[in-house]
C-alpha cells in the first residue's frame, strides 16, 4: 500500500471511472420474479413484454354521435344536412354491435367506446347531429373512419410493448392493463450493504458524548439507495482496524451485490478502507477529479463492486451519483430517471479548480416577474447539509470549465420545486 499522508498517486475523472465500471464489474442482476400491477412501479422490467392480443380489439367509437356510413354525409352542412333514419342505441361495454347492420341511408346512436356496428365505417359527433324522432339530420361531412378508435391502433399482437430494463412507470402499468395483463416479471432488487467506519460515529437517538458525531451519512444513503429501488443492508460500524474493516466487507459480498463502506478512505493515518479493500480484492479507483469528494473510489471482490465514499455527507452523495448510480445501471442494464434541469441567472460569480468537476450547491428561485436566479450556496463544506436542505439544486461545473461570472446563465439540476421568491 502507499504511504500514508502522501496525498493520492492519481485522480480519475468521472468519465474514466464509468469506464472502468464497466469493464471491471462482472456482477449482474438478472434474476427475476413475477409481481402484480399493484407492486410494480418503479421496478425494471425483466424482459421484453409481447402485445399477445390487439388493443383494442374491435374498431370502436371515439365520440359519442351516429355510426354512419360516411359517404352519405359528403356535402352536408347546416343548410344542406342528410337525414338518416336511426336504427337504435349502442352503449360503452355493448355486445350488441352484431345486432346492427347498417346501410347506406342509416345510422347507429353510439356512445363513446361503443363498437362499430358493421356496415358503419365513421361516427359523426353528437354536436354536429339534431336527433329527430326516428331520424337524425347529420350537419357535418365525415370521412371513412373519422372519429373511430381502429382495432390494433395502439397495440397489435407481437408488438413490444415493454422492453427489458425500462423503469415501470404508472403509464406502463396502464398499457399493461389494457392487454389483460395484471403481473409482469420485473428484475428482484438489488441489495446493496452499507458499512460505516469510524470509532467517532454515533447512531442517532443513542447518547453522545465528546468528541463523537451522530452517523448522518448512512440513512442519507440508504434512502438514496431506496429511491433507486435497492434494498439497504446495513452492516454497522467498524473501528479502526483494517482486520474488522476487511471481515465486514467479506460478508457484506457475500449476502448482497455491492458494498458501500463511508469514511476512512482519504489518506490519513486512520484512513484504512483501501488497505482493507485491497486485501481481498482490487482497488480499481482511488481519488476522483470531483468537489467535494475526492477521496472516492471502488475496488472489485468477486466481481462485486466495494463503493469507497468519504464519511462527509455531501461528498458522500456526490460520490453515490457519480459511482453508484452508474453501477447499478450497468449491472441491472437500466437508465434511472435524471433530476429536472434549469437555466437561470447566477446571481454572483463561482470558480472551479482546472480539470476538477465541481458540483456546486445552490438556491434557484424566481423573482415577481417569474425570472429564474441561482444563488451558490457553498462548494466546499463536504459535511455542511444546511446547503442541502436550504438549497434545491446542483450547479455542475465540468472538468474543461473554470467557474461562471456573475450574470452568466447556467444549467442546473432542480433536487426540489423552484423557490418562488429569494426570501
């Protein structure tokens, strides 16, 4: 190992780690199981889905009015309306259709979602018609399947309908729904053990005394882990031992798919987790070109990638999106949801260091007029969360960029609504 208080021999930028994610992370996540409509979102569907009935399966009214054949409408109008003689009424979830024949001269009343009766092949709408006794005067030409939902507009039998790895959303449960379908097969989560190290470290709710700090890093993560649709497995705290650090991350590699270990991966005398790591695995990163965050990295024991985040939380988070999220993705061939971006004004002038990507917390908010601002709030602090729950994004500076003038318009990535007002 290197010496330690020696600084880093290297730092990695953010596009070289995916990188070696992707070449050094053997570990998938292809197991499946089958869960209800009701279950299902927000988990990654498993396989590719199969319309294996067409949607919908008969031709259907898109309107309420008269089922029509459509060229005894051409050349009507308000002065010059056709009048057709009314046969009856179908309704919504009438199988009745057979029932109607229609003919040039006729017409069908027909309510929304109905099904063409045959011989109609267009709907004039209720708005353009005046009922009549036993007739209707029709005010509006149609043409061949105006106003008619086709069978197999919106799926046919073989179509895909999902593909594997998409992320469940309600609107994918409805299309699901409306092929008969009430399970699909969705990839079984993830589980993710998180380590903390640090004799310092402290649960919340439990007494503290001097010199200690209440552990916020690790619910921090694991709700961040939960948001991805992981399961958190939490493994505790280790001490400072390289020994005790190295058996808990063996058995989180054994009960789980990866291993987020925070604290004690910088390069200070008490700072053992690489050590640890290296003893039964590979360190594949150590220090990124990231702020804050840098001391971050991961190794590889089995295939299985072992996550090193500082104990800071705000560097720990920003090591979490740029390392783990990625991970996860690779392993589970998926693409999780981005954040909402914004442009605005910025309010005062930022800098970054040369070939560092600095992500910058800041307050977006609007002034009377609806213009939009944004206000740095800090780019160092890595354990300075009030940045966190007082701001509502993150202005990300790339590596080639040494910071934005004041005026600038710059992207920012929304974490929560836009303030209305600075105050």
């Amino acid at each position: 190992m290197r010496d330690r208080m020696k600084g880093f021999r290297e730092l990695t930028s953010v596009r070289e780690a995916m990188e070696k994610i992707r070449k050094t992370v053997t570990h998938r996540i292809g197991e499946t199981e089958e869960v209800s409509l009701d279950s299902a979102l927000g988990r990654v569907c498993g396989e590719p889905v199969k319309a294996s009935r067409d949607s919908p399966e008969y031709d259907r009214s898109a309107v309420d009015g008269y089922a029509v054949v459509a060229e005894d409408t051409f050349g009507a109008s308000v002065t010059n309306p056709a009048e057709l003689k009314v046969l009856g009424r179908l309704e919504a979830g009438s199988a009745g259709s057979e029932s109607f024949e229609v003919r040039r001269g006729e017409a069908v009343e027909i309510m929304t979602g109905a099904p063409i009766p045959r011989g109609a092949n267009a709907v004039v709408p209720a708005e353009s018609a005046k009922r009549v006794g036993d007739r209707v005067e029709v005010y509006q030409q149609v043409h061949p399947y105006q106003n008619v939902s086709r069978r197999g507009e919106d799926y046919r039998v073989g179509d895909i309908v999902l593909e594997k790895g998409v992320i469940l959303k309600p609107w994918h449960l409805g299309a699901l729904a409306s092929l008969g379908l009430d399970k699909i097969k969705v990839l079984r989560k993830p589980k993710i053990a998180v380590l903390s190290t640090g004799a310092e470290l402290v649960d919340p709710g439990e007494e503290i005394s001097e010199g200690q700090v209440y552990n916020s890093t690790k619910p921090m993560l694991k709700s961040m882990l939960r948001e991805l649709g992981a399961e958190p497995l939490d493994l505790g705290t280790a001490g400072d031992q390289v020994e005790e650090i190295s058996e808990k991350i063996s058995e989180g590699i054994r009960e789980a798919d990866a291993v987020i270990v925070t604290g004690g991966t910088s390069v200070g005398t008490r700072d053992l987790v690489p050590e640890a790591v290296s003893r039964i695995g590979e360190i594949v990163v150590h220090g990124l070109r990231i702020r804050p965050g840098k001391p971050a990295g991961f190794g590889v024991v089995n295939g299985k990638p072992v996550f090193m985040l500082s104990g800071f939380p705000v560097a720990s988070l920003v090591g979490f999106r740029v390392l783990v999220v990625p991970a996860l993705e690779h392993m589970m061939e998926c693409r999780f949801d981005e954040n909402p971006k914004v442009r605005g004004v910025l309010t005062r002038r930022i800098t970054s260091p040369p070939g560092i990507r600095t992500f910058a917390r800041v307050r977006i908010f609007t002034d009377e007029q609806g213009k939009i601002f944004v206000e740095p709030l800090r780019v160092t602090g890595s354990g300075i969360l009030s940045t966190l729950t007082r701001g509502n994004g993150l202005l990300i500076i790339p590596e080639e960029v040494e910071g934005y003038d004041e005026g600038e318009i710059v992207e920012v990535e929304l974490l929560s609504p836009i303030q209305s007002q600075k105050g």
